[in-house]
C-alpha cells in the first residue's frame, strides 16, 4: 500500500519517520512550525537498538561517520575521581554519541529538499473514513495518513485525546553543554549523591556533557548558568572543570526533565502519533530519540504489509506501545535511582557497584539492557536493504 503522508514536526522522530515512509514509496511531506533548523540542542547517545533502525533507514554508514564510540553505564566512578567501573580495555564501546544537530542533519539529508516545509505551523486536523485534512499556517492540506510527531507538548495529541494527562514533571532537573576541546574522553558517568555527571566524545574536538539534579519543581532559572554547574560540581574529579571552562556560556543549556504518562493508544483512525508526543520519558536509558527511530521504521513496515491506513495503524499500536511504556519505565526507574536516592540508597548502589569486578559487570550490563538492545527491525523494503 502507498499514499500520501503529512508528517507534523521536523524533529528527529518526524524526519525519521519521512525517510521510513519515503522507503516505503509514499510520498511525503512534513510540517515543521520553526522557520528554520538552527545547531540544536546538545548531544545524545544512541545504542544498539536504534543504530539498528538507523540501519534500516539505509543510513548506517552516516551515522557512523557522524558519532563517536563511547561508553557509559560501563564506565562510573565516584565525584572523587575514583573508579567505581572502569571499561574493559579493549572492549568495543557498546553506544555512539552524536552532536544532537549532526543526527538531526543527515535525517535532513537523506530527505529530498522538498519534503521539509519549514515555517509551517499546524494548528487543527480532522479525519473522515477516507482521508485527512490538516490545517496549517498555509491553508489546508489532504493526506491519506498523518504521524504526529510533535514532541512532548503534541497538539496532534490534544486535539486526539483532549483530556489525556499533560506531561509531568520528574523531579529532576538538567543542564547539558558543548565543550570545544581534544581532552580525551572515553565517555563515563560520575554519581554524586542526588546528582551525575555524564560525559561523551561526540566529535574528535567536541564533548557533551550533561548534569542532572534533583529540583523540586520546574521553572526555576539562573542568571548564570554555567555558574549554578560549576557551584554543584565544585571539586569534582577532573576533567569536569576543565570541560566546563571550554564550554561557551551560550553553548549551556537547562532544561526540565518531564515524561508522558501512558497514553491508551497511539493511533486514531489515520492518524499516528511518533516520538516524543507519544511516549516522552525520562533521558536516563537514553531512549527517546532511539525509540522514535524504531517507531518510524514500524510504522512503514506496518504500512508496507497493511490492508489498509486504519489497519496498518492498529498493527503499529500493537507493536509499538507495550515496548515504549516499558522502556518509559526502566527510563523513569534508572533516573530515579540516580537522583532521588537517599544517603543510604546511594551508599548502597555505591558499595554494590565497588564490589562488582568490572569484567563482570562487562558482562551483567549488556545482559540487564539485553531487551532494550536487542531489538531487531523488521526489513523495510527487501529490495532496498
Ligand atoms: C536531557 C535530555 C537528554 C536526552 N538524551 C537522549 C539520548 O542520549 N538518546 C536518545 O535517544 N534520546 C535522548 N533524549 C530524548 C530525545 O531528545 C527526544 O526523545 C527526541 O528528540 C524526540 O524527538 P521528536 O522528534 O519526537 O520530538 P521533538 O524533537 O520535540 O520534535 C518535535 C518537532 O515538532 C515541531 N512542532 C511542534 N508542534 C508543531 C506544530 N503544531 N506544527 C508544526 N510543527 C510542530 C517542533 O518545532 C519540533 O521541531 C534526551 C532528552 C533530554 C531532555
């Protein structure tokens, strides 16, 4: 089956979701309300799962030359530089961290110019049995299919499910930022009590790094942010400091950390949701992105197979929700251990992660997140792949 699609939102998960459809032979065309892609956000990881469904995009090889190797679940040491996990030498780095604008970019890239209408704002859609007819900032347009992939605040969704619950707040709060530098790092993961410190090498003279802390409610910003990071890690091991003196002010970004609570359903009709206005949830798997990657290519192997829009979109609910909650979950639980943990939980996970030789801990890892990492796509279009 092939038709029209409008995809909402020009972020990771709709231009993923482009590419998908576009290999699938429909025809595309997506919706973004910004007048233009700036170098957005900072950086983020990608692991196994989602460079599979890179793959599936037939974009391997780009997403290889734009990320770099890096751990991080594997490589945790204490605020005091000491090493509570050090990564196996030798070992293969299990994830690649991006320049979040470089993923963003060769998403663009393998998406004729055409197809990304920037400056586009949706504002209404209705549906009947045969189409839909979407409402933007240019007038009206039809399509066999809409994917919301609006983001965490979807107006796609709200005008779906009205009285869905909004998105929550998790407590916890983040600062993440660009340093321009050669320091060498491998990637890692500091655990402070209520608060950790992430690094990766995105670019051979780029490195991201993210600090999450507990907060107790949204909203509250600083005059000087890059201050407020470096207050919290004063004296931690290097190269924190050093990574924060080569990020430029402007390069730091706060944000809040919010999840979706599930949603019953996905899908209406002809219409998708994608991404985060499906399924936005805490960044400690490092998942969100990833997932929206899976998604697009479900969502085109779903259609490629289906009798019908409505039937197609029933088969991707089916296959996408129960893997999106779960992995919602594990995301909220890990970020809860990490920030929320009392003195004695943290002195806890402290100890049991000291005593775990990391040779082994190489091996229980891989093994806890194995169904997270494990996941295969279904071929796209075999005789593209
Ligand atoms: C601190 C942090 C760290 C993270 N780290 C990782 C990580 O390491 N790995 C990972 O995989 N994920 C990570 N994530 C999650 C990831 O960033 C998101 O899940 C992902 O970017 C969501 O992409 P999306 O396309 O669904 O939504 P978005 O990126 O929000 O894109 C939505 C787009 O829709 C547009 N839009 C909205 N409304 C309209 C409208 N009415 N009309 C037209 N356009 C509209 C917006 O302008 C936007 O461009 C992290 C998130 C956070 C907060």
């Amino acid at each position: 089956m092939t038709g029209h699609a409008i995809v909402i939102g020009g972020g990771i998960g709709g231009l993923a979701a482009a590419v998908a459809l576009r290999r699938i032979g429909w025809r595309v065309d997506v919706l973004e309300r910004v007048p233009a892609f700036g170098e957005v956000g900072a950086g983020l990881s990608q692991s196994p799962n989602a460079m599979r469904a890179l793959a599936e995009l037939g974009l391997a090889d780009q997403a290889e030359a734009a990320s770099m190797p890096t751990w991080a679940t594997h490589a945790m040491r204490l605020p005091s530089g000491r090493h509570l996990m050090r990564a196996p030498a030798g070992g293969r780095p299990p994830l690649r961290a991006f320049r979040r604008a470089a993923l963003h970019r060769l998403l663009l890239q393998a998406l004729p110019e055409d197809v990304v209408h920037t400056g586009v704002e949706v504002t209404g859609l209705a549906q009947d049995s045969g189409k839909v007819t979407v409402t933007c900032t240019t007038g009206r347009r039809e399509a066999d299919l809409v994917v919301g992939a609006d983001g965490i605040h979807s107006l796609t969704r709200r005008l779906l499910w009205p009285h869905a619950p909004a998105p929550r707040f998790l407590g916890y709060t983040a600062w993440l930022g660009l340093a321009g530098t050669s320091i060498p790092v491998s990637g890692s993961i500091t655990l402070g009590r209520g608060r950790y410190f992430l690094i990766h090498p995105v670019a051979p003279s780029q490195v991201y790094w993210a600090l999450g802390t507990a907060a107790d409610r949204p909203g509250v910003r600083f005059d000087d942010e890059p201050e407020q990071v470096r207050r919290r890690v004063s004296g931690w091991h290097d190269p924190i400091p050093a990574l924060l003196e080569a990020t430029p002010s402007e390069q730091v970004r706060h944000i809040d950390i919010h999840e979706l609570p599930d949603l019953p359903a996905y899908t209406s009709g002809r219409i998708a949701l994608l991404g985060d206005a499906a399924h936005a949830m805490s960044p400690d798997r490092g998942q969100g992105a990833g997932q929206s990657i899976e998604d697009a290519v479900v969502l085109a192997a779903a259609l490629a197979a289906g009798a019908s829009v409505p039937a197609a979109l029933d088969a991707y609910d089916a296959r996408r929700r129960p893997r999106t909650q779960a992995v919602a979950r594990g995301a909220r639980q890990a970020g809860h251990q990490m920030i929320d943990a009392g003195p004695i939980s943290h002195a806890l996970a402290v100890l049991a992660l000291r005593v775990t030789p990391s040779t082994l801990w190489a091996r229980l890892a891989p093994r806890a997140l194995g169904p997270l990492w494990d996941w295969t796509p279904t071929a796209l279009h075999p005789s593209l792949t």
